[in-house]
C-alpha cells in the first residue's frame, strides 16, 4: 500500500480510537510498509488518537534466538509498538517450519535483555504468546478443521466497542472475515462518517446490532428453524447471508 494511502487512512481514524492492532496475513513479510505505517502513527498519535495503544501481530517469524532479536524489539518500542501478539501457535504455523515455543522463548529473552539495556525500563506492556484467541473460523485452511472444533468460537462477535478491520485496499468491514460487505473507502472518507451511513442500511445495521439473525431479519430472510444455528454457526450464516451481494 502507498505510503499516500497509509496517511489518508490514518487521518481518518476516530480521535476515539483505543486499541489499533496491524496485523497480516504476516505484517513483517511487508516491513518497509509496516515501519512507515507505524512512524506515521508514533508520529501523529498524541493529535489525532491521544487514547490509542498500538500493537501489533505477527507469527514471529523473525524471532532468530539471535542478539538481533534485541534490534527488531528496540526497533518496535522505538516505532511506539506498546503490544506484541505472537499468534501462531497452531498446526498450519508448524506445517509452515514455525517453532512457537522456540519463538515465545527468543521473544522473552530479547525483551529481558532490552529492558536491561534501558535500565530496567519496561518496554512491551503487552505480550502475548498463543494461537489468536477467537481468531479461528471456518474459512480457508479453516475449513479442514471439523465444525465442532468451532462450536464456542462461532458466535458473531461484533461488540461493543465496535471492532473494525481494514483491508490492504483500505477498505472497512465489520470483522476480520471480510464475510458481510465492506462499509466503504477509509482512504476517502472519515471512519464514523462510515460507520454513521452503515447504520443505515438495514441489512448491516442489523447486523451490528443483532449478528447473522438481525441481519436475516433485516433482509427477509429469517428461519426460524436454524434458531440455533444463527448463534452456534454465525459466521457461516453471515457468509451464506452477504455472498453475491
Ligand atoms: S457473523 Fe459475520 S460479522 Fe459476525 S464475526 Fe462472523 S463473519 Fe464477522
């Protein structure tokens, strides 16, 4: 993504934001792009999102249990990174060569030794170590995973505060899955103006307020006898309810 469309999206974030997470794919097989996404951010956080912490996510594949892990964590804490999730602990990261314990064993390390190196300051305030929470659906390689293994995490999870992802287009949709329509160009216009005009069409604004039922409501499309389904199977309902829309 130019770094023109980075800024325009940037300035485009709600001066309420809390909580921006760059994520992937894998962010740090795009590192030019990932560290000007976040000097732009360091740079202009305290005026346009005073409340904001920024992480990021990545399948920690530049973990080396090297003394340049110490440089790519000094790196981030200087790029103002305040959360790290390392979320790959899972059978496709391991088919992939990945080594999760060796990772989260390298990552701890190097932060041990950069807080040493800064007096003892503390850098990350946030580490996590795990497979995404939540962060699974039967989508993609997900779709090789039986269904009961998503029983628990199929519940549409559109919450308050609203969660909003936004694609390499710069595109904003209501969750990772890019399922129900994306609510338009954050490159051009504000985020809440966004938001605002999607609270108006029925179909997503039933969505924001009641998941894959509301939404079904909204369209005219309400089973009753997949009650069940639209809590235990949301996501599938949801991409079923939006594709060819
Ligand atoms: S039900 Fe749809 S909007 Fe809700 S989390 Fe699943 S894919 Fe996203």
């Amino acid at each position: 993504m130019p770094q023109a469309d980075i800024r325009k999206i940037v300035n485009h974030l709600p001066g309420s934001l809390t909580y921006l997470s760059i994520s992937g794919g894998e962010p740090f097989s795009v590192k030019q792009t990932l560290t000007s996404a976040l000097e732009y951010i360091r740079d202009n956080r305290s005026k346009l999102f005073p409340k904001v912490s920024v992480g990021v996510v990545t399948n920690g594949f530049w973990i080396k249990n090297k003394a340049s892990d110490v440089e790519s964590l000094r790196e981030l804490y200087d790029l103002g990174v305040q959360r790290i999730s390392f979320a790959g602990d899972d059978d496709f990261h391991k088919e992939q060569g990945l080594d999760h314990k060796e990772i989260e064993a390298g990552a701890l390390a190097a932060r041990a030794t950069l807080e040493e190196q800064l007096g003892g300051r503390e850098t990350f305030k946030f580490m996590y170590f795990g497979s995404a929470p939540g962060m699974i659906a039967p989508f993609g390689r997900g779709k090789l995973l039986p269904l009961s293994f998503f029983r628990k995490k199929m519940a549409c999870d559109l919450s308050s505060p609203l969660t909003i992802t936004i694609s390499t287009r710069g595109e904003a949709f209501l969750c990772c899955w890019k399922k129900s329509p994306s609510i338009g160009l954050v490159i051009a216009t504000p985020l809440n103006d966004l938001l605002e005009r999607a609270l108006e069409n029925p179909a997503i604004g039933g969505l924001i307020r009641g998941g894959p039922k509301g939404a079904a409501l909204a369209l005219g499309v309400y089973d009753q006898a997949r009650e069940e389904e639209y809590a235990t199977k949301a996501c599938l309902i949801c991409e079923g309810l939006f594709s060819g829309r």
